[in-house]
C-alpha cells in the first residue's frame, strides 16, 4: 500500500500507459502530455525518464551518420541492391 493511504495507478492504467508508450509517434506526445498533466508522481518520472530516453537515443542517431556516413551511404547501396534481386510476385 501507498503512503498515506494514497492509492498509485492501478494495472489497468500502467498497461494503458505501456501501450500508449509503445506506438511510435504518438509517444513523444503521449510522454510530454504525461509529464505535464500526470497526477501521479511515478506517471510522471516515468515520462520524464522516457522523454530523456528518446533524446538521448536521436543524439546516438545523428551522432552516428556524423561520425561514419561513408559506412552508412554503403549500407544503403547495399540495401537498394537486394531490393533490386528480390523479385516480389
């Protein structure tokens, strides 16, 4: 039990929250919704750490093409190659 008699989110609300987290595009939204209108401080450090998250990993993203285009240009021509051989019926 909560402290103070207060109850947290039920499952239902954490399952909701996970599926809502999980579509892609709608969780940043979802994320920065939750950190600002959350009641709940534990909805709300879970928006906030998911927010971070998802900052972090575009920082990854774009350091990587910074740091190695040529492989990721190679990749690519790679890519369009075997799209090319594949013949879909």
């Amino acid at each position: 039990m909560a402290k103070n008699g207060k109850k947290g989110p039920s499952v239902l609300n954490w399952m909701g929250t996970l599926i809502l987290y999980a579509i892609p595009g709608v969780s940043l939204i979802f994320l920065i919704l939750s950190a600002i209108f959350a009641k709940s401080s534990a909805k709300r450090n879970f928006a906030i750490a998911g927010i971070l998250l998802e900052v972090i990993c575009v920082i990854l993203i774009f350091a990587a093409f910074a740091v190695f285009p040529d492989t990721f240009t190679q990749l690519s021509q790679q890519l369009r190659e075997a799209g090319r051989v594949v013949q879909i019926p």
